[in-house]
C-alpha cells in the first residue's frame, strides 16, 4: 500500500489545496508535491473523473506558482503577475468542456460533461485553474485569507466572521504564543 500524503488538507477550494501543498512543518518548509500521486490521489472523489495518468509534478509545480502568486495577490497586492495568470488561464484552457445530455435506459435524462478528448492529466489542471480563476473573479475572493498563526503559510476561505487561522491547531498556537508574549512583559527576569 502506497504510504499517505501528510500534508495540510482542509478541505477548502482546489485552488487553495494546491497553494498549502507548501507548507510548515517542525519550522521547515515542505513541499507536499514531492510525491504528487500521493497528494492527488487523497484529494480523490474532489477531482474530476477521468482514466489515464495524472498531471506530472512539473506541471503541478508550475500551476501552484501561479497558483500561489494571483491568491496572495488577491489577498495583499493590487494585480497579480501577468505571467501567472497566463500559466493559470493556458491550464484552464487544456480541457475545454461543455455539459452534455445522456438518455438512460430507464427513460432519465442526465447531464455530464464531455471534455472534448482531453487526458485525465489535463483535466485535473484545467479544475485547479478553473477553480482559481473563480476565486479570483467571484464573490469569494474578499473571504481568501493567509493564516494568522506564527510561521504558518497556508491560505482558508474565511467561512465565519472571527476566523482568523487555518485551522483549531494554528488558533492555538497563535493563542498560546500571545499568552506566552504576555508573560514575558509581566515577569522581564
């Protein structure tokens, strides 16, 4: 059995996934693409579906740059770099779709989509580029956040008004860090 990706997932926006794929780890950065089977494939049933070979890491490092860059820039700079939106619209661009009807045997009609011959490895980049792209232009984007816990790199979509960290371990670490800031001012020996 293939051993497990332990990296951050928290289930948020495939964009985001893809950006924490580099991340903390013992005051160390870590790139969770090392091994990027391990990490697709325990994002599984939130990919679309699709036989053949994944992305390469390549490709998957390329697009997280992107990635990384436009979702910062959402967050903290005007514009984001010309060159990542166009690695980021080019990988949008590998699977074209279009929804299409199916008639099933028991008389249902249902809608899928037909990615117009494109490989699995092309249809996981156009979702992680689809799905950026959404972040950046739609109405989430005011709730992309960059975690507020020391040394932490990753991004969250703020779902609650007070939410200031990635997750329950990172608010207790900022937490813990205050408190520890604190006592240091009140006992200076």
């Amino acid at each position: 059995m293939a051993p497990a990706y332990r990296g951050p997932l928290r289930q948020e926006r495939l964009a985001i996934e893809l950006h924490n794929t580099l991340y903390a780890a013992n005051g160390s950065l870590v790139d969770g693409l090392a091994d990027a089977g391990d990490w697709l494939g325990a994002l599984g049933a939130r990919l679309p579906e699709r036989a053949g070979d994944w992305p390469s890491a390549g490709d998957l490092v390329e697009l997280r740059r992107a990635v990384r860059d436009a979702l910062h820039a959402a967050v903290d700079r005007p514009a984001p770099e010309r060159a990542a939106l166009e690695v980021i619209n080019t990988a949008c661009a590998r699977a074209p779709r279009s929804p299409i009807a199916i008639w099933r045997p028991d008389g249902d009609t249902v809608a899928a989509t037909d990615y117009h011959g494109a490989s699995r490895a092309d249809v996981v980049l156009a979702a992680f580029a689809a799905d950026t792209i959404d972040l950046l232009t739609g109405p989430h984007r005011a709730d992309l956040r960059v975690c507020g816990a020391p040394g932490c790199v990753l991004m969250f979509l703020r779902d609650h008004p007070r939410r200031e960290w990635c997750s329950n371990a990172c608010g207790n670490r900022a937490r813990q860090a205050r408190h520890y800031q604190r006592a240091r001012r009140r006992d200076p020996s």
